[in-house]
C-alpha cells in the first residue's frame, strides 16, 4: 500500500495552507474545502469551493480523500458525521463538540481531564447572574459562537450588570471567575491516537484581544513550565488525541489554569516552523495519519509577530532591516484592518527589545 495519500483539509486559511504545505513536503497531496476559490490555500491545493455546511461539498471530499482534517473548530459536526467513513476523521467530531461549547468544553476540562479551571458556572439567563458575589471579577462568555473577545462581557461592580443581563438573555452563557494571572501562556500537543508529542511554552500578549506577540520559551519558572506541559499531555490523553491541539492557560504566581482548548495548530505555535526541528503541522500531519512522532526541540528562543492588514508595510520595512528575520505571508488578497496577513518569526534572547508591529500606534 502506497504510503502517499490524499489529505482533505476543510478550511483554507492561513492554517489550511501551513498543514497543506507539510502535507506536501511529505510527499501527500491535498485537496482544500473552502468557500473562497482564491483561499490562502489556493497557493498549494486544489480547492473545492463550496460553503462549510454543503453535505454534497462535504461528501465529494470524503469520497476523494483517505483522510479528513480542519483548520477551524466551528465545523458542522453533524454534516461531517454525515458524510465521513470509519476512521477517515482521526480528530473525531467529539473533539469539535466539545470545543464548539465553552459549557461542554469546561466539564470536559474540569470534570473528564480533571485539570484547573477559573470558578465557573452555567448562566441560562440574567436570573442566574442575581446572586452573585460582586466582591469578585468575574467574565462572562458566551457557550457558543464568540471568539477574538467577543461575546464577553467583563464584570467588576454592579454597574456592569446591566448589559451582563443582556448578554445572559441573548444566549446560554458561562460565568467565569476573573483570574489574576500574570501571563498568558500557551501549549501545543499532538498526538497519533496512541503516543503524543508535547512543544515548549508560549508566551502570549494580546492586543484587541488579537495575538500579537508569542515568546518561547514563556519566561516563567521550570516548574511551573513543566505543569503547564503535564496539563497539556494530560488533556491530550484524555481525549486520545489524533493531531494539533492547543491549549490555552493562564499562569499566576504559582499555577497554571486552563483557560480553553483549541482542536487544531494555533497561532501561538507558528514559532515551531523555523524554532523546532518540528513544527506543529507537521506533527499535525503525522498524527493523523497515525506515524510515529518525534519529540520536539527548540533550536533557540524565538518570538513571532503576527502581521496584520495595517502592518504589512512595517513588516515588509522590517525584514529588509533585518534579513534573519524569517517573514511569512499568507497571500490574502485584501489586506482588512486586524485580518492576520502574514506572521515574522526570529531568534533573539531579548524578547522586550523585539517590538510588536503597529505598538503604540494602532490601539
Ligand atoms: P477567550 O475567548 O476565552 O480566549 O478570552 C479572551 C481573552 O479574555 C483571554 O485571552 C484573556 O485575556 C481574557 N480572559 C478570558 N477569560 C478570563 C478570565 N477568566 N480571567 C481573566 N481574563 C480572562
């Protein structure tokens, strides 16, 4: 049997397209579902263009593929279920389930993988929020369909209530407590269904609730950064994992909480395409075709700026100041304000003197 097979991604970002590159540098051929002809994707796959929920776009390319993957969580799970043959989804639809629904998402995480999550309840709507404790800070979200931020809603006193009660009526909702956290850190995990693989710590800033800078390694202490790691595995292998994850955690003075899981590569991880011997597609692609996976080293530390439609000038400026500076761009057409265009990687032991493009200028 040929070990060369066809890999249907659904999805042709950014994260379609780094998947498809590895796929192919591995000898696979790939074919991409996606609305959109012109695709990132369209650069290095035939597409078929059709939106995600057409059962028959869905079906011709399980008929096409020997294996099915996704770029993004919110795929139709039914659909896929739908059209997908035994095993040809290694991920699985549970996983998406599960992370399409911050309230199944948080009783996976606290109650099957049994890791730290902030204090949090259920809220069906605003009667749930009238009792509780305005002496803490608590985040209110959305279970469904919110992502960059929105769909949340912070709340620190009463005066915050009212739209929190808007908010709570509009959908089902989670309460979160506030975590104080000291940094944002993430993990990335990939797994083949029997052993998984695990990357260093992330370090995360946002801004706009946009990803702006990742440092590796995340400047906290081995300790915590090997329970960060722990929590990651530990998830992975709850969920038998096939493929990237990406985990998303706070860390505090002396813990680590999980904040929310990603089913797929994550920006945080594109680092790993020039800082580990291994990059998270490539795992990707070797977990869920089932192949053995390397354990990951960090070749040296890295940061990565995410690149975005008012800063593609000042990235292109910057790399031509600094040619070891390694400049990935998606080939989107339109460059939007705040779309993710491309993304800068480089080597450097000071993070804080690596600068974030647009800082100070487009808050
Ligand atoms: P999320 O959509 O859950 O990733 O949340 C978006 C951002 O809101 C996170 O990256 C944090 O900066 C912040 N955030 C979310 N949940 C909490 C929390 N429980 N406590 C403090 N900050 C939070």
């Amino acid at each position: 049997m040929s070990s060369t097979k066809t890999i249907g991604i659904i999805g042709g970002g950014q994260l379609g397209q780094m998947m498809a590159i590895s796929a192919i540098y591995m000898g696979h051929k790939v074919i991409t579902l996606d609305p959109a002809l012109d695709c990132p994707s369209s650069r290095v796959s035939e597409v078929i263009a059709a939106p995600y929920d057409d059962v028959d776009a869905l079906r011709q390319l399980a008929d096409r593929c020997d294996v099915l993957t996704y770029e993004f969580e919110n795929v139709d799970a039914d659909g896929l279920d739908a059209v997908i043959k035994d095993g040809q989804l290694p991920q699985g639809t549970e996983l998406l389930r599960i992370s399409q629904n911050r309230i199944f998402e948080k009783d996976f995480l606290s109650n099957k993988a049994q890791v730290t999550v902030a204090p949090y309840k259920v809220v069906t709507s605003s009667l749930d929020l009238e009792d509780i404790d305005l002496s803490k800070n608590y985040v209110l979200k959305t279970a469904t369909g919110g992502y960059d931020g929105h769909g949340q809603k912070v709340i620190t006193s009463a005066e915050d209530l009212e739209e929190a009660n808007e908010l709570a009526n509009s959908a089902e909702c989670v309460l979160e407590e506030f975590v104080n956290f000291d940094l944002e850190i993430s993990v990335i995990v990939s797994g083949n269904g029997k052993d998984v693989t695990v990357f260093p710590v992330q370090e995360n800033t946002h801004r706009n609730n946009i990803l702006s800078k990742t440092i590796v390694p995340a400047r906290i202490s081995d300790r915590l950064a090997d329970r960060a790691k722990a929590i990651a595995v530990k998830i992975a292998e709850q969920l038998n994992l096939s493929g990237t994850l990406c985990v998303e955690m706070f860390a505090t003075a002396d813990d680590i909480i999980v904040n929310e899981i990603a089913p797929r590569p994550h920006n945080s991880g594109h680092y790993s395409i020039e800082a580990c011997d291994f990059s998270q597609f490539d795992t990707h692609i070797l977990g869920i075709l089932g192949a053995p996976l390397p354990a990951i080293n960090l070749h040296e530390p890295a940061v990565m700026l995410n690149v975005l439609g008012q800063h593609v000038e000042a990235a292109e400026r910057y790399v031509t100041e600094n040619p070891s500076a390694h400049l990935h761009m998606y080939g989107k057409l339109e460059a939007k304000h705040n779309r993710k265009m491309g993304h800068v990687t480089l080597f450097s032991n000071e993070p804080d003197n690596v600068v974030e493009f647009g800082k100070g200028i487009d808050f």
